[in-house]
C-alpha cells in the first residue's frame, strides 16, 4: 500500500467552537493506483489532502488516527521529516497553476531547485533531467521552455509543467487537487490524457480529487464519494457509477447530465444534499437530514459506519442489512414554448478591445487591438433558449455584456423588429441579466427586499412592492420572509434564485444568462435549470443562456450557437449535436466532455496546437492552427464559407458538405432502451 | 439601536465605546465638575506632582492640570472631530466618484489630490489659514481640507476593487442614475476601510490643531487646549514631565477609543459578520 488512511479524524477550532471537519476516514491506495475522491462544494475533500501532505490551514483542535505513507505513520512525522517527504515522496497539483507558479523564476528553476533539494544529481545532470521533464510532458522545445516564465506561457502549458515538478522525483504518491477544473475542456482533456499515460509509465498512486464526476470516472481505477467530511461509499469506478448504492451517491448520479440524455428523455433530479451538520451532537447517520429512505427505526439505531458490501465500502444503514434502495425518480424535462417570431436579432455585432491612448496616438502608434467579438450575426426567437458555448476567451461573456449594454460595440441590434441599442431605456425593460456568480452580483449591504425592488421601481413603478417581492419570492421557490435577509445568509443556490428573481422582476421578454451554473454543485444546478424552464413555461420568456458546459445544455437549450474566437463556428438545433454534421471544433467540444454513465464510449478527438494571438487579425479561419481536419493552405489564407448542410444549421467550414456528413459518431451508446428524439 | 447592542457585544466596540462616551462626557461636563479655575496660578505649588489637591499635578504656573484637561476637552475634541468628519466625508466622496467614473475624471482628479498630498498636512492647513484668516472654527476646516486627499485615494482604492464586481454591472444594466450607483451601491461597500482610517485621524487632528495653536493660528494661551498645554510645556518637560505627560495621555485615550470604536463599527457594519459578533 502506498497510502493508508485509518479511522482519521480531523476538527478545527473557531471563534465559535470547534468544527469538524473529517471523520471516520479509511482509504487504501494501492502501489499504481489512482482513487478518485468525489465531493459537492463544503464536503472537505480539501482538507484530505491538505492533511495528507501535512499542511493544515486552520488550528487543529484534535486529529485522531493515522495517515500511513508506506509503513511511516506521517501523522507523528516531525515538520524535518515532512519538508524532506514534501515534493520528493508525496507531490501535489493544484488547481490553479497561475498561483502555483512563481511568478519570478522561470519554468526550468522551478524544475531545477526541486531536484537540487531532492536528489544528489549534479548540476549537469539535474539540466538533463528537468529537459527530460519538460519533454515527458509533452511540452514543445523543452530548452526554450526552460528559460521562459509562468506568464509567458498559456494555462494548460503551466498546468504541464506543475505536472513535471510532480513527476520530478519520481514520487510515490501525488495528490491532485481539481487539477483540470480551471481549464477549458479541451485542454483539460489533453491534460488527463498526458497524465493517464505518464501514470501507466511510472506505476505512481494517485489521489485525485475533483468535483467533476465525469472527470474522475475517466481517470479514477476506484472511487470515493465523500459527504460532509466522510466517505459514504468507496468502490470500483466502474461499479459505483453503474450501481450506485448509497442514497447520497445515487442523487448526486442522478443530477448529473449524460451525453445521452436528450436521446432517452432523461431529466435531472433536483433534489440536493443539504450541508452535513459540522458542529455538535453528529445524528446517526450524517446524510439522514436529506435522505429520502430514512427510515428512523433502522438508521437512528446506531451510530452508521462504512462497512465493506460485495466490491465496496458504504456508510448505510439500510443497505448494510441487504436492502437496495431506489434510485430517486427525475421529472422529466419540460418543454419550452418557442415561437417562431424573432424578438431579438443582432447584425454584425463586433467588441473590440483596446482603444489606443493619447500618447501612442501622438506618436503615430497603433495599439494592440483584440477583437473579442467578430461580425456575429444571429436571431432570437419567442421563448426559445439560444445557448451560447465556447471556452474561455472565445467572447461569448463580451456578447452578453454588449446586449446587457455594458460594452460598446460596432453592428446593429434589433428589439422586436425595431432597432434598439442595448442602452436604452427600451431595451433595458425588456432584456435582463443574470451574472455568472450571485456572491458578487447581489450587493452585500442590501436585503434581498432593496435588491428586488430596485428594478421594481425602475420598470413597474405602479406595483405594490412588498406584495410583488413576495410573489417574486415565491416564483423562485424561495419563502416570502427571505426579503429582510442579506445576501450573506443563503446559499450559493439561493443566492442565485434570488439574481433569477431580480431578473425576472422587470417582465422580461429576454433573460441573458452568463454562465449562471457553472459555479454552483450539480443538484443546485439541475435545480435551477429546472426553474428556468418552469418560468419559460409560464411567462414565455426567451433565454439567452451562455455556458462551457455542454452536458447541462442539452437539458436547457433548444438552439446552440458554438463559438471560437470570437465568431459563432456554428449555429444548430440542440438535437443536432448527437449526430454528424459538426464544425471541427464542436466535435472536439463534444468528445472532451466527459460522461459518467460507464454504458457510453467518446471517440477521442484531442487538440493539438495553440491559440493564435489575439491581437492577430486572421485572414483564414479562426480554428486552423489547431483543427484537426485541416485541409491545407486555404484554411489559413481564405475565410471559410457559411455552409448550411440542413435546415436551421449552419458551420462557418472550408469542409465540404459531404465530409462533414461522413464524420463519425463521438458517443456511442450501449443501453439498450435508446429511443429516437 | 441594533447597531449600539451589536457594538456592545462586540469586545473592541464596547471598549472603544466605554472611552469615546468618558472623553464626550468630559467633553460636556467637563468645565462644571472642574475643581480648580483652570487659569488660576498657584505659585506655591509650581511643579508639583499628582496629590489630593491636584490629581495630574500642576505646571510652571503652578495651573491645575486636571481642570485645564477637564474644561480643554470641549474645544479639543469636539474640533478635532468637526475636522475628522469633514476631511472622512469629503475625501470617501471625491474616492468613490473618481474612482467610480475612471478614466479622465479620475486621471484629473487624483493628479490633484497627488500634488496637495506632496504639501505636508501642516503647511496646505496654514496656506488655507493664511487665506481665510485665524480663528478655530477656520484651523477645523483647514485641517478637514488638509485630509481629504489621503481619505480620497483610500477610497478610490476600494472602489476600484468594487466596481468591478457585478452587482455594479448589475444596476448598470438596470439603467440605475449616477446617485444611486455611487451612494448606495459602492459607497457602503467602501465605507470600512476608511471608517478605522477616520479613527485614526482624530488623534492626528488633535495634534494638528495644536500645532496650529502654537504657531498662533488656532486657540490662544493660556486657553487649555491639549495640544496647546502639550507644546508650551515642552519648555519645561526637564524639570516636570507632568504637564507634557497629562495631556499626552488625554489625547492618546481619545485616539486608543476612537480607533477601538472604529474597528467595533467595522465588524458591526459588515453585514457578513455584524450578526455573528
């Protein structure tokens, strides 16, 4: 075994008394083996690792049992003996490899320094060995490499090089803390791919902790699903995902969106977890608060403990005693009332960054300019949801902040029929914004009751405010007496009901949706898609919902517009997203999403190269200098023709219509109940 | 009167709230529980240390200090505040517009605060002296003048962090007017830092109006005020430390309880911890 976790205990102390933070945790990883350990927002798969690598943040108040690496109990390890087993025994990777990085060494020093303090090689030889590094992780020219700094670099090349410092003394163990969720999925997929082949070559065990279920099912020989600081199941990859068995487990599955969703009308579960109580007399068993199959005779019995069932470890009472609990049941998706009336339509809409200053125009300089936004055109219909999909930097968040009349743009939009800037008092009644992240889109000094009725008294001067915050309130499914609390008292997934509702207090007829899940656990997010699709229902508002997230957006979008640089590569309806034709890029969006139903296979398409500048002005398409059909000189020289292979679907593609047809399937699908959309 | 139980919960609050109530009872009470004439000599006891007769001793005219800190507080602290208040609320406003409206405005606006912060506090408050003529009420608004620029760049500073934050795009996009923007959306959002800056102001005020004093441009001798009673005693601290030492610590109470008042209203005015103090 190279690590061995048993019955640890871990409690902080607060001003408010202590807390705590893990309990009752065992874990083996074996020689060569890569445990996934799962958990929502709050569950303290942090603070695993941190207590694995001995780096506490908080004041400890009692720690019990023993973290064994090897036969070395690193619980009673001096901070000497740590500092020498830090980096050479045990590695870490952390999520954000911009603040992992120095920012004033270069990329080889960081390298250098780790093996001068871990190994006896000389100079030349630590030289040799950190190119040797650089070029393990794939990274090109690994000499030039070496000499550059973190800044120079993009963010999945730094997250390359945190993985060669992990690599560089051939630990026995690394721990990954969410190492790919700050990067976009393309390269995220890269990433787990450099790292699957690198951990196969070297035998090294792994704990790899991550939020991202699908991620984990890619990368994990086994799993570990942890709630409120314990373990509640622990099993083969494979088998938990298939056959979750723990309550807590199957309603976090049954959240989660699968590639194959719209193909066997799947819905979402809404029903979360709520937080385990963290102080205090602990209940019996820590999920009976939300549970569906409590049952008070059996689980409050006795203290509930993992016990090891078949091929794993769950903390159930009722299944302890042979019982297999249902899976919680998923409405099913609602539809949307399109309507074939455009409402909203933009006209060679283009954001450029960058206005030259006084002194470069004295001199006669031009300033850099990054164009974020290029010449998009596109309709919104009646109560249609139009998601927009790209990955960081693609400008999709720029286009909401020109129709939420943030950012001044070039091009023409359309309200109605009528020409409306986004800043006008027209347009501001009639289109609303909902931000990406409620903790700073809802002021903090303001009840919720001044947050809501600001726009009441802005757009509907005549309403009775207390009766109509009430009504807002409740639309949202948030209670009446909500409205004299601070934002600061909710939860994230209240919080953002709360944006929804200031949103919806004006009567829209379009909501602009930034990226308005992509911070919350997936039963909030399924949640909140859901009430998204209910207010559709009942007031026929139309949605502008911008995502990176394309599992999520086939259980809102009925239209997708993808983006890449800038411009919209392809335009189509949802449904066409299971099959061929795509742009390049959407089939590589697609196969690196990852799914956690083990009855579906991705073709793997990955991505080579990199981004061009954005300060470049292309003169061929924005995607050649990493599509993976590239054609040839033309990509690079010619702009790619608008081709429209069917009806309402239209990629931006030198390819000729007849080879986008022929491009295979990504998902394929073993379930044997698949039915037609 | 929540935020007063909050303050009293809260154990800095309730300390600096103890101090800044002694210093403005003082402040109000002061001439009438005074037990000597604050201007009358007693030369037979010149120097004398602290006694029944004389709490804090006496000074080179043989005053009683006790009573000259007793009646000296009125004019001492509540100018000194007068001052504080002006210079706080002047400079949060200029910062959060500047800060608010970027670009030219801001370019120009904080230019100027640069140039008149290159001037010491003391000099640009003698230069607004010199133009508006002697008197206190005048030394109170040269000294409020004088710290704007400082409590405008804190300001401007924190507004920068959060006007970036979306709840400012948010009643941007809502089509909300410059008013509400700025005071109810950024202004409460900025106003801690430059609360605790406030506090620790008061005790600079002090000293400046009593430098202002000395130099003859603000209270006059032998009027007891503390800086005032500070800066002629100097002469005489070898012989008695008494009379430096005495209004020394009067200032230092009120600028120890209105800094520990300024931390208390901090926390209370954070509605993140303000419930949980």
């Amino acid at each position: 075994m190279t690590l061995t976790v048993r019955d640890y205990a871990l409690y902080y102390d607060t001003a408010t008394g202590p807390v705590r933070i893990l309990d009752d945790i065992s874990l083996d990883i074996a020689r060569g083996e890569v445990l996934g350990l799962v958990g929502e927002s709050g569950s303290a798969k942090s603070s695993l690792a941190n207590a694995v690598i001995r780096d506490l943040p908080g004041k400890v108040h009692a720690e019990r049992g023993s973290i064994c690496l090897g036969d070395e109990d690193i619980t009673r390890a001096s901070a000497a003996t740590m500092t020498s087993l830090r980096g050479k025994r045990i590695a870490m990777v952390f999520q954000n490899a911009a603040t992992t990085l120095d920012p004033v060494q270069t990329l080889g020093n960081h390298l250098l320094e780790t093996l001068e303090r871990h190994t006896t090689l000389d100079a030349s030889a630590r030289q040799a060995r950190a190119l040797e590094l650089i070029g393990m992780v794939g990274l090109p020219d690994p000499a030039a490499m070496m000499l550059r700094f973190a800044h120079e670099v993009s963010g999945g090349e730094k997250q390359r090089v945190v993985l060669a410092l992990a690599f560089a003394c051939e630990p026995e163990l690394i721990l990954f803390d969410e190492p790919t969720s700050a990067l976009d999925a393309t390269t995220a997929a890269t990433l787990l791919d450099l790292f699957r082949e690198l951990q196969a070559r070297t035998g090294v065990s792994a704990l790899f902790i991550s939020h991202d279920l699908g991620t984990v099912a890619d990368i994990a020989h086994r799993v570990a699903v942890i709630y409120g600081g314990r373990i509640v199941e622990q099993g083969p990859t494979e088998a938990i995902f298939a056959r979750p068995q723990h309550p807590y487990t199957q309603a976090l599955l049954a959240s989660l969106p699968r590639p194959s969703d719209r193909l066997t009308a799947r819905g979402l579960a809404t029903s979360g977890a709520r937080p385990a109580p963290r102080r205090g007399e602990m209940p019996a068993c820590l999920f009976s608060g939300s549970c569906p199959h409590h049952d008070p005779a059996i689980c409050d019995a006795q203290r509930v403990h993992a016990v090891p069932i078949a091929d794993r470890s769950i903390a159930c009472a009722r299944v302890a005693r042979g019982e297999t609990l249902p899976t919680p049941d998923a409405p099913a998706p609602l539809p949307s009332p399109r309507d074939s009336a455009v409402l909203l339509e933009a006209q060679n809409l283009s954001v450029t960054y960058g206005r030259p200053s006084l002194t470069d125009r004295l001199r006669g300089r031009t300033a850099l300019q990054v164009r974020a936004v290029r010449d998009i055109s596109f309709q919104l219909h009646q109560g249609e949801t139009l998601a927009l999909v790209g990955e960081s930097g693609c400008g999709k968040s720029s286009l909401a902040r020109s129709l939420s009349g943030l950012q001044p743009f070039a091009g023409k939009t359309l309200l109605g029929g009528v020409e409306t800037t986004p800043d006008s008092a027209a347009w501001r009644a009639r289109v609303q914004t909902i931000f990406q992240n409620p903790d700073s889109s809802l002021n903090p000094r303001h009840t919720l009751a001044t947050i809501l009725g600001r726009p009441l008294k802005l757009f509907r001067p005549d309403v009775d405010r207390p009766a109509e915050i009430a009504r807002l309130l409740q639309r949202v499914h948030l209670p009446a007496d909500y409205a004299n609390r601070y934002p600061h008292q909710l939860s994230g997934g209240e919080k953002q009901r709360v944006a929804i509702a200031r949103a919806l207090a004006a009567e829209p007829d379009v909501i602009i949706c930034d990226e308005i899940t992509s911070g919350l656990d997936a039963a909030v997010q399924a949640a909140i898609v859901r009430l998204l699709r209910e207010i559709q229902a009942a007031s026929g508002t139309a949605l502008v919902f911008i995502t990176h997230d394309l599992g999520i957006l086939r259980h809102v979008a009925d239209r997708v517009a993808v983006m890449y640089l800038g411009e919209m590569v392809e335009t189509c309806e949802v449904s066409a997203l299971d099959a061929a034709p795509w742009h390049p890029y959407t089939e590589a969006l697609l196969s690196s999403s990852h799914s956690v139903d083990p009855q579906s296979r991705a073709r793997r398409v990955r991505l080579q190269g990199s981004l061009p500048k954005r300060t470049q002005d292309l003169p061929g398409c924005p995607f050649a200098s990493r599509c993976p059909r590239h054609l040839g000189p033309q990509c690079d020289t010619q702009r790619p023709p608008l081709r429209q292979p069917e009806d309402g679907h239209a990629i931006l593609c030198h390819l000729a219509d007849d080879t986008l047809h022929a491009v295979p399937p990504i998902w394929q699908f073993k379930t044997p109940e698949r039915t037609t959309p | 009167m929540k935020t007063l139980r909050a303050l009293l919960r809260n154990p800095q609050g309730a300390a600096g709230l103890a101090l800044c109530s002694l210093v403005m009872l003082t402040a109000i009470l002061g001439p009438a529980i005074a037990p000597n004439d604050p201007e009358a000599f007693h030369f037979g006891a010149r120097f004398a240390a602290p006694s029944a007769e004389f709490p804090f001793g006496t000074d080179w005219y043989g005053r009683d200090l006790f009573s000259r800190i007793l009646v000296g507080a009125r004019s001492t602290v509540l100018l000194a505040l007068l001052a504080t208040v002006i210079g706080t609320a002047l400079g949060a406003i200029i910062g959060v517009v500047s800060g608010y409206l970027g670009g030219m405005v801001d370019e120009a606006i904080m230019r100027v605060t640069d140039a008149v912060m290159a001037i010491p506090s003391l000099l640009f408050a003698l230069m607004i002296l010199a133009a508006l003529g002697s008197s206190a009420l005048n030394a109170v608004l040269a000294i409020g003048i004088a710290f704007t620029p400082g409590m405008a760049r804190i300001s401007r500073s924190v507004t920068l962090q959060v006007r970036s934050l979306d709840y400012v795009s948010a009643a941007k996009a809502r089509g909300e007017s410059l008013r509400w923007i700025v005071l109810a959306e950024i202004l409460p959002n900025t106003i801690a830092p430059v609360i605790v800056e406030g506090t620790i102001r008061v005790a600079f005020a002090i000293m400046t109006l009593a430098t202002l004093s000395f130099l003859g441009l603000g209270a006059q001798p032998p009027a007891p005020e503390w800086g005032l009673m500070i800066a002629e005693a100097r002469d005489h601290l070898f012989r008695s430390p008494w009379p430096v030492v005495a209004p020394g610590a009067a200032i230092a109470i009120v600028a120890i309880g209105f800094n520990l008042l300024g931390d208390g209203l901090r926390d209370v005015l954070n509605p993140r911890t303000g419930d949980h103090a």
